[in-house]
C-alpha cells in the first residue's frame, strides 16, 4: 500500500485559517480530524464548506440512518475508496445492516437479503451510479416512498460521498490499522 500523499498537519504547522477550521471538526459530531480532512485542510475553505455539508448529510437529515449508509456504500464501492469503505461499513453494520448486505456490494453484487426499501434505494443508487441515470419508474418509484426531499437528500449523500471517496483516493488514503481494502472490480 502507497503511504498517503499528504500527511496531516501539526497546529504548528497551520495558519489561522487552518486551525479555526481543524478546531471545528475535532470539536463537532466528528471528534477529530482524520480522513479526507488531512487532504482538505490543505484549502481550509473548502474543508470547511465540506465539513458543513457533511454535518447535515451524516448527522442532521432526516434519512433512515440504515439507508443513509447503503448509499454510502455504494458510493464507497463505486469509487473502490477502501477508507470509506471501512469506516461505514462499520457503521452500517452499528445500524443494524445485515452482514450480508455489504459483502455483497463490496464484491459488486445485488444483495439477497434486501428488504424493499434497501432494494428500491440499491436499484436507484446502482443506475445512477453506473448510468448515470435512473429509470423512469424507478425514480417514480422512490418518489413515491421516500417522498422528493429525502430522494435529493439521498442523491445529495451519494454526492458528497463521491466527492469524499475522489478526495481519499486522490490522497491515496490508507485503511485504518486492522481494516481490508474493497475486493478490485472486474475490469
């Protein structure tokens, strides 16, 4: 495994801008620094408007946390970012996410144990992904269940978590210590 791009930051090391910014992810629903946040300090506004969006989408929406995170994985997946990967994998599971659930999206396949609404959100998030479109009735179909605002919140999830998973990858972000990287996709 490469060793990451850019290392964290020492207060030190930091100006102003930098620090006012790891004070807020260290004192917020993160509790440290760690991630794509070493990478994006680097442009302490950015980390800072990311920080913001990523309170809401983790911790604020009002999305079924269990389904928040199947996004997440497949938006972990999709990039084959191996951080992500781990940390919600984790969490996931802490929701109560059937085991089998994400074995089967990190070796890139449909589930069997989905129950409707985890099917409807993989079948969604799988086009989307892959299509970069979702099928009339699919869509019609999550509008109809999870109503417009939680469809772009959702949509929203996936974004930002793609958005996060490109920053881990860029930086080369390692797994955490006792965790596996993604099985590679088939080419």
């Amino acid at each position: 495994m490469n060793a990451p791009r850019l290392r964290p930051l020492s207060p030190q090391e930091m100006t102003t801008d930098q620090q006012r910014v790891a004070h807020a992810i260290a004192t917020g629903p993160r509790g440290g620094v760690r991630g794509p946040f070493v990478a994006l300090l680097r442009s302490p506004e950015l980390a800072d408007r990311i920080r913001s969006l990523g309170d809401y989408v983790r911790f604020e929406s009002g999305l079924p946390p269990q389904l928040r995170e199947l996004v997440i994985l497949l938006a972990a997946r999709f990039w084959s970012a191996n951080y992500e990967w781990h940390a919600h994998q984790q969490a996931a599971l802490k929701e109560g996410m059937n085991p089998e659930i994400p074995k089967a999206i990190a070796e890139n396949r449909r589930p069997s144990t989905l129950s409707s609404d985890e099917g409807l959100i993989y079948d969604f998030f799988s086009q989307l992904l892959s299509k970069r479109d979702v099928a009339d009735e699919t869509y019609q179909a999550a509008i109809e269940r999870f109503g417009e605002k939680s469809v772009v919140e959702l949509i929203g999830t996936a974004g930002y978590y793609s958005l996060i998973s490109l920053v881990l990858n860029a930086n080369r972000t390692p797994v955490p210590e006792g965790g596996s990287p993604l099985p590679p996709l088939p080419t």
